[in-house]
C-alpha cells in the first residue's frame, strides 16, 4: 500500500469538474487513469490519459504511481467513481472527473486517437 500521509487527497466522496481535473493534468500534478474499454480507448482519449481498463486494474495496479494525485475517468463518470472508491480504500489520492469523456469533450477537452489524429466519444 502506498503511504499517502503527505500527499493532498480528496474525500472518497468528491468529484474534481473536467476543468479542474485538466488543470492538475496540464500542470503535472494528476495521472489520468482512464478505466474505459480498449474500444473506448481506441476510439479517443484525453492526450495526457493512461489506460488500464477496469476489468484489468486488478492486475495492473501495480502501474499505478504511488506518489501522484490519481484522477479517474470513464465515459459518464459511473465506472471511473467506483474505482475512485476501490482506489481510495487501497490509501490512494484518489478522485473521481465528474461526467467523464462526454464532460471532458464538452468543456472543449481535446479527444485524440493513438497516433494523433481527432478521436471520438463512444
């Protein structure tokens, strides 16, 4: 388990907006975990994003940084709050975007594809 004594964490309860959810991105203080499905994925994605899908988080938490604001982030928000939750009572700082994609792509949050190129929302 990773010692979060002195990192800032949000409550398990909190949702960070999209507009704050890419300031702490931009500015390098929050990993972006999206949990969606690698053909969500696929289909676009917030630049910055990492992805561990959620039926592979279990396996792969040990991806997860220790030492970082962690920011999850699904479609809608469904997914993405239940692995905040799971996240925050394995000690780690975590936070749920509220309205996930959709809300990032509507708040003019860019969308991208692997290789670059504009991404959509599926």
């Amino acid at each position: 388990m990773p010692d979060t004594s002195a990192q800032p964490r949000f409550l398990p309860d909190e949702e960070v907006s999209v507009s704050r959810a890419r300031e702490l991105v931009d500015a390098g203080e929050a990993w972006l975990l999206d949990v969606r499905e690698n053909h969500e994925w696929e289909a676009g994605h917030a630049p910055a994003a990492h992805h561990i899908p959620l039926g592979e988080l279990g396996a792969r938490q040990h991806e997860l940084p220790e030492d970082r604001q962690l920011l999850v982030i699904c479609l809608v928000g469904g997914r993405s709050r239940m692995v905040a939750q799971a996240l925050i009572e394995a000690n780690y700082p975590a936070a749920n975007v509220a309205g996930g994609m959709a809300a990032w792509q509507a708040d003019g949050g860019p969308v991208v594809r692997d290789d670059g190129t504009p991404g959509a929302i599926v």
